[in-house]
C-alpha cells in the first residue's frame, strides 16, 4: 500500500493599503484551503526584511589604505627667551609688547610657541 505526503511551500507577502509590509504577523493570521477545503499549515516562519536605505543617504567612502606616511607638519616651532633678570621694568614692558605684536602678526595656526624667562619667575600673563 503505497503512500505519501506533500508539502506545498507557499511564500506570501501582506502589505498595507499604501504597499507597505505588515510586520508581526503570527501562523493564526492565515488561512489555506484548496479547492474550498481549508488545509493545516504544518510549519510557519515570518521573515522581516530591512528597509532599503534612502537613496540619499550619504555614501561612506571606502576605506583606503596607503604605506605613504604623513605628509610632514608644517606648523612653526617658536622658543622665545627673556633674560629678565638683566631688564629693568621699562625694557620688559618693550619687550613683553615686542612678544605680543609677534604673537599677532607672525605666528600662524598650529605652531607652538613657548615663552622662557632666565629668572625662572612667570611675570607674563596672557
């Protein structure tokens, strides 16, 4: 006595009204029949796919990768030095408005400046 079973696979989409995919659909959310008689579901998976992303979402470049090193810094080292110790009050003021209009006018974003009294006191203030 020959006999058999057939599983029929049966892919379904739902969508809403304005074609987009129902999420958490459950095996009790559907019905089979053939020919009018309804039929057991004997297995049921639901799969959620992701949205496509925006078309204009921005693109991530790719990732390069080289064995060029850094291009060199070229930002300015500047070692200022005052021997205050042999200034008197009037030279360290020239000499502190000297520092400050080089500060302004020659120094350039990136560089590094580092101000040094012989004395070893700090009496700049900035």
């Amino acid at each position: 006595f020959p006999s058999g079973v057939e599983l029929v696979r049966v892919d379904v989409v739902v969508t809403d009204k304005d074609g987009r995919p129902v999420p958490d659909l459950t095996q009790a959310d559907f019905t089979l029949s053939e020919n009018g008689a309804p039929q057991t579901i004997a297995s049921f998976e639901s799969v959620t796919v992701a949205d496509a992303p925006d078309s204009e979402a921005p693109v991530t470049p790719p990732f390069a990768s080289t064995n060029v090193g850094p291009e060199p810094r070229r930002a300015r080292t500047f070692v200022v030095v005052f021997d205050d110790i042999h200034l008197s009050l009037a030279q360290a003021y020239r000499a502190k408005g000297a520092v400050t209009e080089f500060l302004g006018k020659a120094t350039a974003a990136g560089d590094r400046v580092t101000l040094i009294a012989t004395g070893g006191g700090a009496w700049w203030n900035a």
